[in-house]
C-alpha cells in the first residue's frame, strides 16, 4: 500500500443520521475511514457490504478507526429517500454515521459517488490515517482481506501535528 496518495474528496452529504454534527473527513484525520456506500435497495449492500461495515465497527476501536455510510441513491429514487432510509436504519440497527449524497442537478449520480468515480454499489473505500483515499472496491470484499488492509493503515505513521 505504499503509492503515491491524495487527499480523499470531500464528502458531499445533505444529511447524516447518527451524528450528533455532519460529519467531514478533516475532522476525522488521525484516524481510518472505512466509508461504505451503498443503497436501501441493493441487494448485495444489504447483504454483504452493510453487515461488514457492521462488523468493522464492532471489532475496531473508534480510537484507530471510523465507519461511516453513505448513502449514494442513482436509481429508484422516489423509493429511497431520508424517510425511507431514516426508517431502514432503525430496522437494520446500524448504528455508524450514515450520511446522505448529495443529488447533483446535472448528472445522474449523486457527488460524492460520482467524485470518488464509484461504479455502483457497494462501494468500499479505506482512507488512511493522514486523510488520503487508499483503496476501494467495488462489490463484495472478503472480511478477511478487508481486515488485513485496515490493520496495514492502522499500523502506518499517524500525521504530523505540525
């Protein structure tokens, strides 16, 4: 994992749920990302990518590492809006900051998706301690590998104070 890096965009969201503030990836540096995109309709985000962002924030201290949701909507729109989500939330108990992409007026996918150059979802995305994006995936990630890559970061250099 030793590329060249630059600093994650920033993400673009209209809303968050579990988060007494929004959220902004500054605030979090000093710390791992683990930032799970996804949509309430997409199978394999309810079935895979959602239960191991679950997973990631159960295991990891909140000291080394944070997980977010994000919620990127590019379709069914009319089915998936902050009600709806806000709803399927509590039904699914996730308890990690979840925020909401923000639209874009001139596209069909929403900003920080379309930024980030996501492909669908889930999309996974693992931002390293000094706020550079490192790794993403598209699809389903095996834990096992999944951990091995947030262990790698968590183990590098914090940022420099200065």
């Amino acid at each position: 994992m030793s590329q060249k890096t630059r600093p994650a965009p920033p993400i673009e969201a209209t809303r968050w749920f579990n988060a007494d503030e929004p959220v902004t990836l500054d605030a979090l540096r000093g710390r791992v990302v683990v930032l799970e995109a996804f949509q309430m309709l997409c199978p394999g985000c309810v079935s895979h990518g959602l239960p191991q962002a679950g997973r990631v924030f159960e295991t990891f201290s909140r000291d080394d590492v944070v997980v977010l949701g994000l919620h990127s909507v590019f379709e069914h729109h009319a089915a998936q809006t902050p009600v709806a989500l806000e709803a399927f939330l509590h039904e699914y108990r996730i308890a990690f900051p979840v925020g909401v992409d923000r639209p874009d007026p001139e596209g069909p996918l929403p900003r920080t998706m379309s930024v980030y150059g996501m492909q669908g979802t889930p999309t996974l995305v693992l931002i390293d301690r000094k706020g550079h994006r490192r790794v993403q995936h598209f699809g389903h990630v095996a834990d096992l590998q999944l951990g091995a890559e947030i262990m790698a970061l968590i183990h590098e250099a914090p940022p420099d104070p200065r």
